[in-house]
C-alpha cells in the first residue's frame, strides 16, 4: 500500500477553498460553528463536485437535518 501527499500554497482562505473544490475535496462552512449549543439551530454548505447521496446525523433521534439549498450543482446547504 502506498500513500501520496501534494502540497499547493494559497494565498488567502478563499483561494483554499477553491483550490479544495478544484482537487475534488469537500469546501465545507458551518454556522454559527462546530460546536452547537442545545437551544441554537446551525446550518452549512458543502461546496463539491461529489454527488452527495445522503447526510445522516451523529446522533438522528436529536437532530434532524433539512436541505435548504441547492441553488447549483456545486453548492449544496443543509439546517438542523
């Protein structure tokens, strides 16, 4: 087994993203963070090129997850 590593530098957190979406990795944004309290709802955007077949929750009998948004193929918005 054999693994490869590949190193690009960006200039900015924006061109990161990009360059993300670009290698077919997954540019991902939450709001208001990855820690969620109890009493706030959260949402986030996946930017990517994979086809997305399903986002299952951690725990599912306490959090449902809704699309919100899927204004382009590339852009795909979630809430809970």
């Amino acid at each position: 087994m054999s693994y490869g590593v590949r190193f690009q530098w960006a200039k900015s957190y924006d061109e990161m993203r990009e360059i993300f979406f670009k290698e077919g990795l997954f540019d991902i944004r939450v709001v208001p963070g990855m820690t969620v309290p109890e009493d706030l709802s959260a949402q986030f955007s996946l930017h990517t090129k994979a086809k997305i077949e399903s986002i299952a929750p951690e725990f599912p009998k306490e959090t449902k997850v809704t699309y919100s948004d899927g204004s382009s193929n590339e852009f795909h918005g979630y809430s809970s």
